[in-house]
C-alpha cells in the first residue's frame, strides 16, 4: 500500500516535491514525538511539521480544543468576523508577547501561510512610512510569494522566475563560523553591525532610507544562525534613527521555540511590526502580524484575504500558546537545548565531519563539512551537503527524521517539538551520532 501511494504521487504530483523524496514514509498515525509510517514502522520526528508542531502530534490540549469546535456547532470560517475563539486566541497571543509591545498591539489575521503575513508585515511597513525600499539579510527565508521571495537570501528558489520587484538593500547576517568578513566572533559581529550603520548613514552609499529592516531572531532555513543580541540591538538603534521599521520574522523562532516566547525577547529588542505563524495555530494554517497601534494607517479593505477567520486554527493555536505558558515550555526549551547543544559541540571531537553546531533553544543544527576540503581563513572547513544527505538518510534508517539547511544545505536540522522528553533527546542524539559514523565510512 505504501509502494502505491508514493508511486501515484511520483506520476499525480509537482516535481518541486522535498520532504516526499528525502522521507519515502507515509504517515498513517502519529502521537507526541512518534510517526508511524504505513509500513509499521516508527519514527521520532525531529522535523515536526517545520517546526509547526509545538506539543507534537495530537497533542490532547489540541485535539480537545479542536473537539470543543467541531461539536459546539461554530462557523468553522468567518472571514474576519468577531468570534469567541478569535477573542479568545487574541487574549493568549497578547498574553505573551512582551508586555510593552503587546500594551500597543494591533494584530491583522492575515491568512494560512508564513508567507502571507511577511507580506502583510512588508506592505503596512511601505504604507505607513510611504517608503519603498526594504533591507534584508543574507542566509534570510521569508516564504515563497514573491515579496518574501525578494527578501530571502537564498537564489535556488528564485532562479525559475524573472523579475522579482522589490528594492532589496541586502546587508551580511553576522555569522561566525562562515564570517561574511572573515573575522568571526563577536568581532565579526561589530563589523556586521558598523558595515550597516556606515552604508545606511552614508550619503553616497546609494541606499534610500527604507520602509523596513526585516530579521529572523534566528535564522532557520538559513542554517540555524542566532542573531547575536548584541548586533539586533544595534539594528534597532540604527533603524530608529533612520526611520526605518523594524519587522521581526518570528514565524519559526515563535511559541518557546528558543527559550523565549519569542525570539526577540533574549535581546530585550522591541520590533515595530512581529511576524508569526508556524506553532501558533497549533498545526493548522494560521498566520498573523501584531505592530504598534500608530503604524494602524490602513484603511477598511486595504488588507484582506480569505482565510482570516480559521476557527479551528484559532482553537488549537489558543490551546497551545496557554499550555506553553503554563507549563513554561520555553524554559524546558532553553534547558533542554542547551544541553542537547552542548552535546552536538562534542561531536565535533568524534567525527572529523562534524562541524559547528549552534542554535538556540530547541532550534538546533549540525554543520556537516568535508574533512578532506582546504579550511578557509578561520579553519571551518567545506560545507559537504552530500554526506549531509547520507546523515540524513541513515537517521531516518534509525528511524529519526532531521530536516537539512543551511546556506549549502550541509546543516542537520533539528525542530523537535517542546514536549520532547529527555529520553527521547539522548535517542535523537544517539541515532545522530552513528548516523554520522555511518555517512563517513
Ligand atoms: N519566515 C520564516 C522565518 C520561516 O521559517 C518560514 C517557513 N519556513 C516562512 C517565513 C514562510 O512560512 P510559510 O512556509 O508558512 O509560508
């Protein structure tokens, strides 16, 4: 049955298909941590829907929440109506945003997808400064609609169209183990930072003042770069003065994902647009932006979409934000990761292979290099995106699912959901491990 159902998806469905070629698993059930595939056999999922998975799968707070909806005979879509649910996912969401951006939050529902409110978060920021130009990062991911798209950092995903229309300032993510500058460390950091300032402030460094500055607290589909707060501070000192928004892209950082409600919060930066999507719907499509009241320039109707008034999303999200906060998941996620951290940092000692490992919180990556590569000026060695595929690979043989990427794609991913258990950890990290030993034979 399995055979069949893949086969079929080969010949019915697009060639741009990912996780379908790197996991030829289908999924028939799946609880916590655990998938199980048609075969009969499990895996731990260290992918967790992109990160959209919080409490993992069917978590009982969320399927509750959702059985609630679908028996109290609710209009499960509402456009942007007043409803209870609306009511009572705004509360949660407010909840635990910081307490001095969320005393002045509006929030606009914005639709399904990550990419929908990176859009809407872009467009209020031209409106309300009626300015056009856009900075943005390298290693960035926005989504896939083609203001995000001209954004991100990444080419591959915008090679196969022309055109994109956006003026795009792009600045270098400090990023020490491949230091756009070639310094590294909390040095490279200041020269990321002084790189900025000096052109933004520049009369003559051809960059307009921009509507908006746009940032990942840390970087995920980029490899898993945390943005040293030191750096985001400076960013907001130097958006201020130049009149520049500042929009945070928290829609993987967000919901305790890396020790912090929020990414934004382990610098004490206070964005003026926040960005979120992913876990707060708690699995189902939800995606909104919350900025200040004074940036509120639109107009009735200038912001729209179908999909604004998702009940069961709304739910489920509510569900999962209150239990996050009540049973202080982003703590768990902070302890819990750095000791997982501490322990991807000593396989660099085992495999000649392993390379840096960073994140923050349950945000973690792995860089695979290539041993027999020439290292660059600060010894980090090649990025070996193949043998990172043969990780891969092996760890789903063992029965652990881990995503790649990272600006070479040569960065094990790892998204496990909040409620990973410690058991389940020292699992991931053993499979890991001999994963790796495997790749390298
Ligand atoms: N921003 C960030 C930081 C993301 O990680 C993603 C998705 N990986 C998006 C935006 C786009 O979200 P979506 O795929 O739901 O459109």
């Amino acid at each position: 049955a399995m055979r069949g159902i893949l086969d079929r998806q080969e010949r019915r469905e697009s060639a741009a298909r990912t996780y379908a070629r790197r996991f030829p698993v289908v999924p028939v059930r799946a609880h916590g941590m655990t998938v199980e595939g048609a075969d009969g056999r499990c895996y731990l999922d260290c992918l967790s829907g992109a990160g959209t998975l919080a409490l993992g799968h069917n978590h009982p707070v969320v399927v509750d929440a959702l059985r609630k909806v679908l028996d109290s005979g609710r209009m499960l879509h509402t456009l942007d109506l007043a409803t209870p649910e609306k009511d009572d996912f705004t509360d949660a969401l407010l909840a635990g945003l910081p307490r001095a951006f969320a005393e002045r939050a509006r929030v606009q529902f914005c639709g399904p997808a990550g990419t929908d409110a990176v859009e809407a978060a872009l467009k209020l920021s031209q409106t309300a400064t009626g300015r056009g130009g856009l900075l943005a990062f390298t290693g960035a991911y926005h989504g896939m609609t083609l203001g995000a798209l001209a954004v991100s950092g990444g080419v591959a995903a915008k090679e196969p169209v022309t055109g994109i229309a956006a003026d795009v300032t792009r600045l270098p993510f400090p990023y020490s183990y491949r230091c756009p500058f070639g310094i590294g460390g909390e040095q490279g950091e200041h020269v990321a930072a002084e790189y900025a300032a000096r052109l933004l402030d520049d009369p003559s460094g051809g960059v307009t003042p921009a509507a908006a500055l746009l940032v990942e607290p840390v970087q995920g589909e980029g490899g898993v770069v945390p943005a040293p707060d030191g750096w985001l501070r400076r960013l907001r000192e130097l958006t201020a003065r130049h009149g520049t928004l500042m929009i945070a892209d928290e829609v993987q950082t967000g919901a305790g994902r890396t020790g912090a409600m929020w990414g934004v919060q382990h610098s004490g930066v206070l964005p003026d647009i926040m960005v979120m999507s992913k876990a707060i719907g708690g699995g189902l499509p939800l995606a909104v932006i919350a900025y200040r009241d004074d940036l509120d320039v639109w107009r009735p109707g200038a912001h729209a979409g179908t999909f604004r008034g998702t009940t069961l999303a709304m739910a489920a999200g509510a569900a999962t934000l209150r239990f996050i906060a009540a049973e202080r998941l982003a703590e768990r996620a902070a302890e819990l990761g750095e000791r997982m951290l501490a322990r991807l940092r000593e396989l660099r000692g085992r495999f000649a292979s392993a390379g840096d490992a960073r994140g923050r919180g349950l945000m973690l990556g792995l860089e695979i290099v290539d041993p027999s590569g020439e290292p660059d000026a600060l010894g980090a060695l090649p990025a070996a995106p193949l043998l990172a595929r043969r990780v891969q690979a092996e760890a789903l043989r063992a029965g652990v699912i881990v995503e790649l990427g990272g600006r070479h794609d040569a960065v094990v991913r790892l998204l496990p959901p909040l409620t990973i258990t410690d058991e389940e950890a020292d699992r991931v990290l053993a499979v890991l491990a001999d994963a790796i030993g495997t790749a390298e034979r």
